[in-house]
C-alpha cells in the first residue's frame, strides 16, 4: 500500500516534527505564529491559507524552496528526497553558541550567551573550572532561556544563562566560566 501525501501536509508534518521529534534535546513549545505579508513567499498560498504561515516560516529560514515559477504546489505529493533535503537544511541551520570568562573571586556567578540573530535557544548549559576544589564545591543554581522582545526581530535577541554559587558560600576563584546555547531558527513575530 502506498500513501500519497500532499506537499501542504508534509511542509505542516515537518514543520511540527522538527519542533518536537527533532529536537529531542530540550522540552519546548513550538508555536508558528509568524505573520507573513499576503502572497510574499509563493504565488500559489493565499493568505488565510491554515499552512501559509508554515511554509513561509520553512522559506524564510532556508529549509524549503518552492519551484522556480514561484510557486510551492501544496497539493502535490512529496517525495523522500525533497523530505530529506527539508531536514538536512534545518538541520544546518541549528548552531550551538559559547562563551567564557574568568569571574573573579565571589560565591555567587553566572553567564549569558546569546544566539545569533533570528534564532533562539532551546537548550543550554554550563562548566566551572575551579582549580584546587572538587565540583561539589560548586552548585548550578539555574540554566535557562531568555527572550528579549524589545528588540525588534522576527523575535528578539535570545539569550541562555546559567548561574552557579559556591555550595558553602565561601567566595572561590574558578578559573573560567562556559556557558552553551543550541540555536535554532526563530519562529516569533
């Protein structure tokens, strides 16, 4: 038995497996709210369209091309290599960012890196170089993402911090700091 599936139904099932399947490295809701100007992507989605949206949000972020009549023919059926090539184009377009610093002496310190722009961290985490001590001595108190929506992007500057504290709060002097952030590609207004 074959199954056919139109171009319209997989842009919207790829669409919603890279959110969750796909990036099986955080927990996070994926919601394609980005509003698009009518017509501006293909010729052949109306504006209103429930996959409009969708597919202008996979043109914009490089992951799917319509034909070269400037159309997205969402009713033709996909094959196995255009999927492919969807996905190994989200794919390249996930990034992980770093950064790192010495902090100085304190009980308390933390870093943020942030994801280039128009992308968003969906996942994060950090090191502690503390030379002489044991890692016990140092307690990750909070990992976390942040959005910054007063800056006017398609979403913000996105930025994933992490903190930690000296479990005895007596002051340390770790060496260095790190912090990472995996980036993908925005989908806020």
């Amino acid at each position: 038995m074959t199954i056919q599936l139109s171009r319209r139904t997989v842009a919207l099932a790829v669409a919603a497996f890279l959110a969750f399947a796909g990036l099986a490295t955080a927990s996070f809701v994926l919601t394609l709210t980005r509003t698009a100007e009518a017509n501006d992507k293909f010729d052949d989605i109306a504006t209103g369209t429930f996959f409009h949206d969708s597919t202008a949000w996979l043109k914009d972020n490089g992951i799917a091309d319509g034909f070269n009549d400037g159309t997205f023919k969402p009713n033709d059926n996909i094959t196995r290599g255009q999927a492919s090539y969807w996905f190994a184009n989200y794919n390249n377009a996930i990034e992980v960012v770093r950064d790192e610093y010495d902090p100085g002496i304190d009980t308390t310190f933390g870093l943020g890196v942030n994801c280039p722009f128009g992308k968003r961290a969906i996942a994060g985490g950090g090191s502690v170089r503390t030379p002489g001590r044991i890692s016990s001595d140092v307690l990750m108190t909070s990992s976390y993402s942040e959005l910054d929506r007063s800056i006017p992007i398609s979403g913000g500057l996105s930025t994933w911090y992490v903190r930690w504290r000296a479990v005895d709060d007596t002051p340390i002097d770790p060496s260095s700091i790190q912090v990472e952030a995996t980036c993908v590609p925005n989908t806020y207004p």
